[in-house]
C-alpha cells in the first residue's frame, strides 16, 4: 500500500452529486454539482435525484480528477457514501465506486454519511483534538455526537421526530419562500427581530431532540395570524424569521451545553447543512464563550453536502486498513 496515497471519494446521497481527491489527507479537488431541478417542486423527488445522478457522476468524476491533477490510473482507492441517504440515490454513487474499483483493480471503501459531516473538521486548520462533541445538523438528521477518535463516534442523542433542517425548509414552504429554505430563513432571520414572536421551546429528557412540534406551533400561529391579516407573512416575513430561527437554535445549544456539563469536554463543533446558519454560528461562539469552550465552525463548503468530506473519512480509513469488498451495497438507514 502505498503511504501518501490518492483516493477518489464519491458523494451521492441526496441531491448534491460530488467527486473528491485526496492525497495523503491533502483535500486537492471537491467538485459538488447542486440539482436544481428540485426547486420547483419544493422538496427532493428522489426518482429525479437518481437520474440526475445518473447524469452527473461522470462529468464530476473527470472535473475532481483533472483539477487534482491527476489520471484514474493513478488512483489507489475508491471512497462512497454507503449511507444513510435516498435509496435511488445512493445506487448510483455504490455502483459507480464499486465498478470504478473493480476496473482499477484497486480497494473500496465505504462510509458513512454522518460520520463523514463530523470528519470534515479535519480537511482544514484548526482541527479539533479528541474527545469534542459534535453536533451534526442537516436536513435528515439532529444529532449530537462525543467524537472520541476519527472512527469511534458515540451517539449521546438524536431528534425523534423531524431534523432540525426539516423544521427550517418546511417553516420556509409555510411561509412561501423557495427550496432549499434553510438559507431563505437565514437571510430574513439576519434582519429581525429574533423576540418579536414566541414559539414554543421542546423539553425532551436527556439529549433526545423533537421539532414537529414547534412546525406544528408556526402553522397554527400562521393561519392564526392570516386569518386576522392578509398580508401578515409579508409585512413581518423578517421579524417571523428571525424568532423561530432564535427557537430552533436555543433548543439545539441547550442539549450541547447540558452535554459538555455532564462529560466535561471542553471542545465542540457544528457539522451538517444547518452548521451552515449564520445565527446558529454566532449563537455557539458565544456559548462557547459564556462557558469556557473551543468551539469548531467548517468552512461553508464543508457544511452541506460535498465529497471532500467522505474523502477525508476514506482517508482515516485507508491509514486503519478498513475496506469494503464488491459484495457491499448501499445502506439507506445506515447508523452511526
Ligand atoms: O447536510 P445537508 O447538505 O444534506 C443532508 O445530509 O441533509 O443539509 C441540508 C439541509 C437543508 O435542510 C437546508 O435547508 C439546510 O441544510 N441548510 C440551512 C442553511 N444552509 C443549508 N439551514 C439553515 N441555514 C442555512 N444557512
Ligand atoms: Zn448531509
């Protein structure tokens, strides 16, 4: 085995299709290709994602190779997302890996979606050292996750209904703003009034997250509200915003510090889509002041879904000689 190896890492969960190379935990190429056929419907449609896929793998496979620099002969393994993710989706990315491998004759490796988001804090300075919570925030997931080593990721608690980055797209289809509504919400929320309205805050025992509720709470508020007012969205969309964002992310810091009590870790960091939020990201600085904690924030392009995260959890992988064989498949449920 080579010591400074290449490795070609696939990402093909959702709706984002992407190809990484890595050399020697060196991120060189991270091209991510985002289906914006999804927008007019609102939402993903998996048969969609899964032609565009189709459609996509190739091209953003050669762009990841040509931008690092180097040729698919050069390659000495083949990373993907196994899961968790959309069926149709994940096909794609496992079958194109596996045969990708094949072909080369070179080893696969299979990982984890969600332990890959966390991983990303180790593409750029500063990385976080061992043990650090992490809480992994995203579109299917709310998870918060005592990082003890690159593989060795422990669950503390998980939401038990809808993530939180549901709770923020299906807030912004409510209010009739475009898909994907995470980032709508954080554009009007930076320009509100995060006191202006009052939702209701969960209170789940241990570190189990629940948003449907506060979903519930802003359709009833807002059919409430519009009965009285045609155009109350409109003339307070700001304001709106901005307190159910301030609800979301005091739910999501209340369980992180609860957690960094209990276990004494000094160290934590945001992972996922929603690390993305610039509210959530001002809002965990200055917890981590109040109480005495590094805190670790990715670069944007490391926050939603990309390749350059898998290829940096295939590279922890390489280095600890975890492969897969040809008979692996893809895992839409797959547990961190
Ligand atoms: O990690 P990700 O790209 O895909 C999944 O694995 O789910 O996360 C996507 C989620 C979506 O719910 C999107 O609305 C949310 O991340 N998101 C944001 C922001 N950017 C993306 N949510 C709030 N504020 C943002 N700036
Ligand atoms: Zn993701």
């Amino acid at each position: 085995m080579p010591n400074t190896p290449i490795i070609l890492a696939i990402e093909s969960s959702c709706d984002e299709t992407s190809a990484a190379v890595i050399i020697n935990g060196e991120v060189k190429s991270n091209i991510v290709s985002t289906q914006v056929i999804h927008e007019k419907y609102g939402g993903v449609v998996p048969e969609l994602a899964s032609r565009a896929h189709q459609q996509h793998i190739l091209p953003v496979v050669e762009s990841a190779l040509q931008k690092a620099k180097v040729t698919k002969n050069e390659v000495d393994a083949v990373g993907f997302t196994r899961g968790p993710g959309l069926l149709g989706s994940l096909l794609v990315g496992t079958s194109f890996a596996k045969s990708f491998a094949l072909a080369m004759n070179i080893p696969l490796i299979e990982v984890n979606h969600m332990q890959a988001h966390i991983l990303a804090h180790f593409i750029d300075e500063p990385k976080p050292s061992f043990p650090f919570i992490c809480l992994t925030v995203s579109g299917g997931h709310t998870q918060l996750v005592l990082v003890s080593s690159p593989l060795e990721m422990e669950v503390l608690g998980e939401t038990q209904d809808d993530a939180v980055g549901e709770a923020f797209d299906k807030a912004a289809k409510m209010l009739g703003l475009p898909y994907p509504g995470g980032p709508m919400i954080d554009k009007h929320a930076a320009k509100g009034n995060p006191q202006a309205f009052e939702f209701p805050v969960s209170d789940m025992p241990g570190f189990t997250y629940s948003f449907s509720g506060i979903k519930t709470a802003l359709l009833y508020f807002l059919q409430k509200e519009v009965n009285k007012n045609a155009d109350f969205i409109d003339e307070n969309i700001d304001d709106i915003c901005a307190s159910y964002q301030h609800t979301l992310i005091k739910m999501l810091l209340q369980k992180l510090r609860k957690a960094t009590r209990k276990l004494k870790v000094k160290q934590v960091a945001i992972a996922g889509g929603v690390a993305a939020n610039s509210g959530l990201r001002k809002a965990i600085q200055e917890l981590a002041e109040k109480e005495g904690l590094e805190v670790f924030t990715p670069q944007f392009q490391y926050c939603t879904d990309n390749a350059a995260m898998i290829a940096m959890a295939a590279h922890f992988k390489y280095e600890a000689g975890e492969f897969s064989d040809q008979k692996i498949s893809a895992m839409p449920r797959y547990k961190l």
